[in-house]
C-alpha cells in the first residue's frame, strides 16, 4: 500500500504572497542608495477611445528622493527638470524655456515616483503579482476622488531593483506607458540644474 503513495508526486506548494508596499519600499530604497541613475525609455500615450497614439523615445535621469529628468530625443527633443515643486521645461535650440511651480499630488504619475510611500498609501489601495520573468507588478487604485489617475501599475526587477515599466491611466480614459532599460549610474550631478544660458519664464 506504500509504494503507491510513494509514486505520487509532491504537492505544488503555493507562491508565497506579495507586500505590495514592502516591495516598493525596498525599490525606492535601492534606487536611493544606487545614486542618481540614468536609463533609456519609451512612452506610449494613447488617448481616450484610441486603441493606437503616440510613441517618444529618450533618456530619463533619476536622483532620489526629489529631482526626475527627461530628455526626448527626436522628432520633438524637449527636456524637463523636476526638483522638489520647481519645474523647467524646454526645447533643444531654443532660447526661452517655462518655469513653474509643480505638486507632485496634482501631476499624474508625479506622485507615484516622487511622494513618500506612507503619503502613497493613503491615497491607494495596492495589491501585487508576479507576471513572470522574475518581475513583480504592483496595481495601484485611488481610495478616493482626489487622485488624478484612475488605475497604476508599477512592474520591477527584485533581482535588480531597478523599475522596468509604469503603466497609468488618467480620470479622462488616456493612458501613459513607460518602459525604462539599460540602467546606468550616472556620473554628472550638473544634469539636475537647469541650463544657465537660457531666458526662464514664468507664468
């Protein structure tokens, strides 16, 4: 009667379950501890009732826990610096660029990099799954109206625990789509200060 038992195969044991806040804690701070950071990305922006949009290429810099900046490459190379609540926008060629005051609880995505994790957490509900590849997914939900977006998810490497892509979509049905490679250290601090030689103004 043993042999039977014996033959039969163990029992699949279940995935252990998912903190969706301890995984993004542990994220912001390894990126925090890495130094400021630099990858390539592509944004996908389809709009509302579109099942296609547009598509931009650049380069995002990231110095933890206050300051993003991105760079569009071509057709269009625009640039915007993010530190604390001050943003510079401008255009690659032109003499003017746009300052202005930003909060990241009123910018769509803003909040999701920038906003300390307890703040985040009172202003989403979070569960998370792994999608495979070793990735973990985080999907985020606004507990109440005061949200700009409507859903989020926040894919990463653990192994690496750099972010590979997040996707959003806003309370209009637009949806935003970033997926970030090639992670590299970055070795020039000056890219967070807004180019000297501009004419800046505000609104």
């Amino acid at each position: 009667m043993l042999a039977p038992m014996a033959a039969m195969p163990a029992m699949a044991q279940p995935a252990p379950e998912i903190d969706p806040w301890q995984a993004l804690s542990e994220l912001r701070l390894h990126l925090a501890a890495s130094g400021d950071l630099t990858a390539t990305f592509v944004q996908r922006f389809v709009p509302a009732g579109f099942s296609s949009g547009d598509e931009e290429r650049g380069t995002v810099a990231i110095a933890l826990p206050d300051c993003l900046r991105w760079d569009y490459a071509d057709p269009y190379p625009k640039s915007y610096l993010l530190c604390g609540a001050r943003l510079h926008a401008w255009v690659r060629g032109e003499p003017q660029g746009q300052r202005m005051a930003v909060q990241a609880e009123e910018e769509a995505g803003l909040d999701l990099l920038l906003l300390p994790i307890a703040r985040l957490r009172e202003r989403y509900r979070a569960t998370a799954e792994s999608p495979g590849g070793g990735r973990i997914a985080v999907h985020l939900t606004p507990v109440g109206a005061g949200v700009s977006l409507s859903a989020a998810t926040f894919t990463f490497d653990p192994s690496s625990q750099r972010p590979t892509t997040l996707a959003y979509r806003d309370r209009d049905g637009n949806s935003t789509r970033f997926d970030f490679g090639d992670f590299t250290l970055l070795d020039d601090p000056a890219i967070f200060t807004p180019p000297p030689a501009l004419e800046w103004k505000e609104p």
